[in-house]
C-alpha cells in the first residue's frame, strides 16, 4: 500500500539519520544511543467538511499513536513491525465527523530505547495518514498539520526497559488539545521527512479494542486513601477524573496482587520486575487521567493527602486484540472449568498488536510463546487472520538470519535455536485449521531457509552439534529443566550434541515432509535415517530411556517427552517412557507442559494425560489457582521464577489439549457459544 500523504516529523528528527538496529545477537555491536526518548509529540489537523458521508482514514505512526476526531478517542495503532514492512490501519471516521470544522488531533510516542515492545531506538519518528471520501482523496498529512511536544509525562523506565512510568504534571497538560476550539498559537508547522524509508504492507491491521471497565469494589480505609479491584488481571490503563488543590499530589500504584501482610495494599514493586508507582500534580482544574501506555493489573491504590476525590470516577480502560471466545466448556471434573478459564484470560489480555510473552516486563513477541498461545487462541476465536499475520511476522526475521529470530517486530535481537525449529509446526497447525494452502506456500521458502541453516550444523550421522550462533535454552526458567544434563544457558554457546534440539530438529524435518505433501512437492527428507541415529546417540538400553547427552547418564523428562510428541521413540519404548513421564510428572516449564501432555495424547494415554492436566502438586495449574490466578502464570508457582509474570499466554495448552485430546472424553464437551 502507497499513501498519497507525506510522512510528518518534528524539528527534532526531521535531519536524524536512522540506525540500523539489525545484527546477529552475538556480534559485538554497538549501537549509537538515539538522542530523544520518551519523547510525546501532539499532531493537529483542522479541516470543512459539507457532509460525513463514507469517510475513511489509513493512519501510521513510529512508534505508536492515539487517534481523536473532535476530542473523542478513535483508536490506537499500529501494530509494530521492522520499517520495510510496518503496518498501518485503515479507520471510519464518520461517525465522529460533523458537517462543517472538524479536527483531528493524534498522539504520537517515540519510546527511544532498546526493548521487546517494538522498532525504536531508531531516529524514526513522526506520522502519516490519508483521508478518504467516497473513495477519493481529500487530504494527509504535510506541512498544513501542527505540532507541539507534550511536557506533562516523566518518569522512569520499569520492567525491561519496557514501560515509561507516567508521572503527569496536569500544570504542563494542554487541556482540550483535541478539540475543534483549542488555540493551535503554540504549535509549530509539521516537517515532512524527505527521506522517510517505510515500506506499508498490502492490508491494514486491526486495532486493539478499548473499552472501560468498573472495578468490583472500592474500599475507602483512610484519609485520601483507597483500594480498588478489578477483579481480575486485565491490560490497560487506570482512569479517574480530579478538581483538586493546584499542586495537589496523587499517588497511584498498580500491581497484579495485593501485598500478603496488607490486603488493602497494591504490591506496585510487582513479582514480574516491574514497579508500577507513579505520582501525577493536579492543575487546580478538572484533570482526565489518561495514561498513555498500557500495564498488567489488578489492584490499585490511590493515595493524596487531600480528601476530595470522587471515587465514581474511577475505573479502567482495557485494551488487547478483538477476542470473541466462540467455545466453552462442559465437565464436572474438578478445577477443569477454572483451569479453562485463566488460559482463555491470559490469551485474551496477554494479546495486544501481537500475542505477547507477557504484557509486563518484556511485551514481546516470542516465537517459541507462539506455539501454544497463538494455537490455543486460534481455537478459541478462530481468528486465522491475527494468527497468519504472526506467521509472516516472523518470517520479516529473515531479514537478520534464515534460521529466524526468538522475538519479532522490535530492535532487540535475540536468536533461541528451539524456538525457530518449532516454526514449521506453527504452519501446519494453522493449516489443519483453515486449510489455507496458499499461505503454505507463501511460507514455504522461509521453511526451507530455516532447513539450510539448521544443515550446517550437521554431523555425519544427520545430527546437529554445536549450534553456536544460537541460544539453546531447551526450557525456561533453568530450574524447570528437570536436571538437564547439558550446560544450557543464555549468552552459552557451543555446546555439543545433545537430545532436545535434536528431538526438534527431527521433528521439524517430518513436518516439512507434511508441509511438501499439502503444497504438491514430491521429494522428501528422509528422517528415518536421522531418527535412527537419534535412538542410536541417546537412548539408553539399560534403563530403556532416552538421556540428555550420548554420555547416556542422565534422563530428563524433556529428554523423553519430544520423542513420544515427534514419534521418534519406537513403539516397544512407550510404557516405559509413559511410566517415567508420569512418575516425573510436570517438572518442566509451563510452555513445555504443552510437548509432555501432547506426548502421552499421541500414544493413546489419554487417562494419564487427563491426570497430569489436573494434578494438584506444585507443578500444575491447579497450583496457579490456589494461588489466586485469574490469568494463566509464566510458572507454576510464584515463587518458581524470580520475575515470574502472572499473566503469560503461554502457559494456556490445556485447551489444546481439550480441543485435540479429551473432547468428548471422560465427559468432557466443548461447545460453541450462542450468539446472543
């Protein structure tokens, strides 16, 4: 897609050269610092309208932006992406268009720095948009559009380099900038970027919905203090309304539990390393908090000195992907409903522009968290087209390496060697879905490139060694890899042959013979050769189980799960696997549990793969509902991981395993929701 428009920037940026994020993970770069960040800029635009008929805006923004039409919120885009392949969305505006003056008004933040969340750090800043009626072109963005940077926001940055906490000065706050009769005599004439280098995919993006949401209860407990609950993990921002002293501080803390020695307290200085607590000055006048980006929460408090706030103001505005839940679960087996219930929440919140790990620390897409999340949402909401979009999000990594990065659409370069073997496994899992055989072969290629580089590290018998350019990590955290026995860990390369990256390697080799089937290709790899030499390298007789290493001296239960999920142990290995898999049980990590339960369904252990589902030990989740989840955990447990988020998509396989295993089993139905 062409826009008609040109891209605006500010004075800052208009000269900036862009840096090239992109490198290896492990190459010793270093990149220069951009000079701005945090950096909230106000775009305006008035226009005359004779009437509001069939009027249509495409709008993008670097990094993101927040869309109003005569001071009513619209939307928030786009979808990050690398530049050469960035998004955009295409937006009615009738609705909230008038016949006469109209004014758009859009906020645009640069973040500036290195992290998960999205291309920055780059120099690239600004907008572009055009504006249709009845299909033709009536006006974008070029000098005409004002500008001013918006002062109100400081504050620190929390999690991962991932949030600006919002420390807003309501006396800097340009009240009524989004409406038609603000004084623009402040604002400065938009730049356009000459040299602006975007390239815009063929198709819009969706946006996020907004909505507001009321907490289930308010508990005033002293002077200018209050607790609010949500009642549940959500995603978004919190908003109240003040008139205030002038200089009047309000504090106000979130955090996804409440402290254990305090109930009425917000644990702000939150598990998952994130500190949500920022402090915002009143202006003496009605003051709107409108927090710009978005957190994970449940409580709040909110504490002044002052007692002369209006506790019916507050509320919260949620935002994730549009999330229609199209299925729902029928069983009297315990804790199953509840289980059913925190994946489905934490797919719902834990998907934003992209199905993110976490929507807290990190917000990043991870190719690996992708597996289980995209296809547990893809079962719940039939979404094909957010699901594909992540397909080809991932396949723009190829532009860094044709073996793929761990994490898409963002300047931080990380590379896990799991991760990308388990892509082909993502296509045809959306294949089976939706038949989609034109998008196979779309993908085909990046397929194929993953295969070439994997090659390289081959030895004489088909296995892979030392596959040094990548992490291995084989789970997450390190102290869920049942006792691995390979000296795994992040920034650790070169290591030797060893079971897992194998057992996926295989596996990835068999599903691209599926792949090469459905699209018409009738060569194949032969895979029994290397499954032979997998057997041969780390199955060990004696104790009838597969080991880590070929020093054939320990056995993991990830060691012996990707064989039963790949079909690459025999037949005569099974009962001793299933044994073992159900004496060690879920001592692995939660995205993992998807390969182990998925293991015992393709051998027919449905009973044992039920009984693993609901176990009540420390390693379930049914741990994570005694422990108050309302979104499915990163762990099993709190206190499992050191940052241990707890809302993370990845954790939501059980309704896979519902959907594909134990439907209309054990007297466990799956039923389509009425429309209402």
């Amino acid at each position: 897609m062409e826009f008609n428009a040109k891209w605006i920037t500010t004075e800052d940026f208009a000269d900036l050269v862009p840096i090239n994020m992109f490198h290896k993970e492990n190459d010793e770069v270093k990149l220069p610092e951009s000079p701005f960040q945090n950096y909230h800029i106000h775009f305006r635009k008035r226009f005359t309208l004779q009437n509001t008929d069939n009027v249509f805006m495409n709008i993008s923004a670097d990094d993101n932006y927040k869309l109003y039409v005569n001071g009513v919120f619209v939307c928030q885009g786009p979808a990050p992406a690398y530049p050469e392949c960035y998004n955009y969305n295409r937006i009615d505006l009738s609705e909230y268009l008038k016949a006469g003056d109209n004014v758009i008004a859009v906020h645009v933040h640069y973040q500036g720095v290195v992290n998960r969340v999205c291309f920055s750090g780059d120099n690239r800043q600004g907008m572009i948009a055009d504006v249709y009626q009845n299909n033709e072109f009536i006006f974008g963005t070029d000098e005409s559009w004002l500008y001013s940077q918006a002062m109100e926001f400081s504050g620190e940055l929390t999690g991962y380099e991932t949030l600006f906490l919002e420390n807003i000065d309501f006396n800097l706050e340009e009240k009524g900038w989004t409406t038609l009769d603000f004084n623009d005599s402040g604002y400065k004439k938009a730049v356009i970027k000459q040299d602006a280098d975007y390239c815009f995919k063929d198709e819009p993006a969706k946006t996020v919905d907004v909505y507001k949401k009321l907490p289930v209860r308010v508990i005033k407990f002293d002077k200018g203090k209050y607790f609010i609950d949500f009642g549940e993990e959500i995603t978004g921002q919190f908003c109240m309304s003040a008139k205030g002293l002038k200089g009047q501080t309000v504090r106000i803390m979130c955090g996804e539990e409440a402290e254990e020695n305090d109930p009425l307290l917000a644990k702000y200085d939150m598990l998952c390393n994130c500190r949500y607590d920022e402090t915002c000055i009143l202006s003496g006048e009605q003051d709107e908090f409108n927090f710009y980006d978005y957190k994970a929460f449940r409580y709040v408090n909110v504490f002044t000195d002052e007692d002369n706030l209006n506790e019916k103001t507050f509320c919260a505005i949620v935002r994730h992907h549009p999330f229609e839940e199209k299925y729902s679960l029928e069983t009297d087996i315990p804790y199953l409903k509840d289980i059913w219930r925190i994946c489905s929440n934490g797919v719902k919140y834990g998907a934003q522009e992209a199905i993110l790990d976490c929507p807290t620390r990190e917000k990043g897409l991870y190719l690996g968290d992708f597996t289980v999340s995209g296809l547990t949402r893809l079962y719940l909401t039939e979404d094909a087209e957010y699901y594909r979009k992540i397909l080809y999000d991932f396949a723009a990594t190829t532009r860094v390496c044709p073996g793929l990065l761990a994490v898409a659409n963002c300047s931080f370069m990380q590379e896990i060697a799991d991760c990308s073997l388990q892509y082909p496994m993502q296509i045809l899992n959306y294949y089976k879905i939706t038949k989609d055989k034109a998008t196979v072969i779309d993908l085909y290629p990046t397929v194929c490139g993953i295969l070439e580089y994997f090659k390289q590290y081959e030895r004489a018998d088909g296995l892979l060694e030392n596959v040094h350019e990548k992490n291995n990590i084989v789970d997450w955290p390190a102290n869920l890899r049942d006792d691995y026995d390979a000296h795994i860990a992040l920034k650790t390369y070169g290591i030797d042959c060893h079971n897992v990256l194998n057992a996926f390697y295989i596996g990835a080799l068999q599903i691209v013979n599926e792949l090469r089937e459905i699209i018409g290709i009738s060569e194949r790899i032969d895979v029994e050769r290397k499954k032979n030499a997998f057997i041969k390298a780390f199955y060990n007789q004696k104790t009838k189980l597969f080991c880590d290493t070929e020093k054939l001296t320990h056995s993991a239960l990830h060691s012996n799960a990707l064989p039963l999920y790949f079909g690459i142990a025999n037949e005569d290995m099974h009962e001793e696997i299933k044994k073992f898999i159900m004496e060690k049980g879920l001592s692995c990590g939660v995205q993992f549990a998807f390969f182990v339960l998925k293991g015992l369904g393709r051998i027919g252990a449905y009973e044992e793969e039920l009984a693993l589902l609901v176990n009540e030990t420390e390693h379930s989740w049914v741990n994570m509902l005694k422990e108050g989840a309302t979104t499915c955990f990163e762990a099993w447990g709190k206190p499992q991981k050191w940052n241990t988020s707890l809302c993370h998509p990845w954790a939501s396989a059980p309704i896979i395993i519902l959907f594909e295993d134990l439907n209309n089993k054990f007297g466990i139905t799956i039923k389509v929701n009425t429309q209402k």
